[in-house]
C-alpha cells in the first residue's frame, strides 16, 4: 500500500513569507505527528494529530506555527512569517493505533520523505 | 526531562565487518517500545528494528541485532555483514508518553560502510 506523503519536497522561500506544508498519512492511521529536523540534529516533536483533534501541541516552537488535520486524513502545517531559523526538514508520520494513556505504543510510526524548507 | 544519548557522531565500518552502534535513554515507563530508525541521504526515515521492554529476549531483524540492557537503559545496534547500503544516520528513539507516543529522539550516529 501507499505510504506517508509529503509535498512539497522543497520549498524555498523568503523570510517573512507564510508556507503551508501537507502531510498525507497512510489511510486508516488515526495517529498523526509533525517532527523538525534541523541540519545535522535529530528530529523535534512538533504537534500530534488523534483523528482531527490535537491533544499535544507542545512542541510546536512558537505561534507563528500551526497545524491542522481534515477528514481524519490530511494534515497542513503552516509557518506564518518565516524566520531563518526556520529553515529544517519538515517530516510527517502516521501510527495506526491511536495509543492510551499510561500504555505502551504497540504500533510503529511510518515516515514520510519529508519538506525541505529553506527561509532566504 | 525524556532524553536519548547517542554517544558516537560518526563511525566507519569496513563492507562485510561487524559495527555497534550505541544509545542510552531515560524513561520513568516501565513499559515501553524502543526503536532504531536508518535515514539514507534520500531523508526517508526507514524502520530498523524495534525492541519491547518487558521482553527478555532481543530483537533480531536478519542481520540487524539489538543488545537491550533494561536496568541500564541501554539499547545498542548491532549490525553484521556491513554492506554499502547501509551507509546512513541512525537514530535511536522512544516513545515520550504522556498519551501522544511521540518519539524522542537521540541526535543521531553517521555510519558509513567502506568498500
């Protein structure tokens, strides 16, 4: 089957602009996240998506980050007023189960190839 | 604070030898999933391998091995046979909890496998 999708794979831009980033999750996972990835780190959690809810937003860096998910499917994180250090990979990914609290996850997250984002 | 411990930036392997990658965490779970993931220079983040805490036994994926010291919180990788291919990041993760299972990631350890 089909599995995480991402566009744009790049995206360039210039500081101040607002970008809109799209995530398309593996159909049927009801588990979203957003995740950064600056050059050379590891990933950043950024936000989680159960069905078209947020329950965690924690990580989200500031509020000119926001991010919202439709139809239990696609998600869009948008960057208002980028700044340079903005500039990261974007990457998307999707779990089946939704999880319970106090529970272990018993379900694998599932990438996507990620956006590229550069703020000029 | 949930944290992951990737205490080699860059190793190198010889293709066909045997590398260890290592990783540390802290968790106050007791139950829980921990995860290798490999990315290539295409981004992809690929799924290595996964091991459950309250198994004993250690995960095995063909030629991909883990070495899970519970009490320690260790979770190191073992790969053998080394081949091109696997030349990437890797990154050791946990899920955080709190009800989300967002992954914690360490930083990350740069393998490339030589010919």
């Amino acid at each position: 089957g089909a599995g995480v999708s991402q566009s744009p794979s790049n995206k360039v831009t210039e500081k101040g602009k607002d970008v809109e980033l799209r995530c398309d999750p593996i159909s049927g996972h009801t588990a979203l996240y957003w995740y950064r990835q600056r050059l050379g780190q590891g990933l950043e959690f950024l936000i989680y998506f159960q069905g078209n809810s947020a329950p965690d937003k924690s990580g989200l860096p500031s509020d000119r980050f926001s991010a919202e998910r439709t139809g239990e499917s696609v998600s869009t994180l948008t960057i208002q007023r980028t700044q340079q250090e903005d500039s990261a990979v974007y990457l998307c990914a999707s779990r089946q189960s939704p999880g319970l609290a106090g529970s272990a996850s018993t379900d694998t997250q599932y990438f996507g190839p990620g956006t590229r984002l550069t703020v000029l | 604070a949930q944290t992951v411990t990737q205490s080699q930036p860059e190793m190198s392997v010889q293709e066909a030898e045997t590398v260890t990658l290592s990783c540390t965490y802290d968790t106050s779970e007791n139950n829980y999933y921990l995860f290798w993931y490999k990315q290539p220079p295409s981004r992809q983040m690929i799924l290595v391998i996964r091991q459950e805490a309250y198994k004993q036994q250690n995960a095995t994926e063909n030629r991909f091995s883990v070495n899970f010291q519970k009490a320690a919180k260790s979770f190191s990788l073992k790969i053998s046979d080394s081949q091109l291919g696997d030349t990437a990041m890797y990154f050791c993760a946990y899920p955080g909890g709190g009800g989300s299972e967002k992954l914690v990631f360490g930083k990350g350890t740069k393998l490339t496998v030589n010919p």
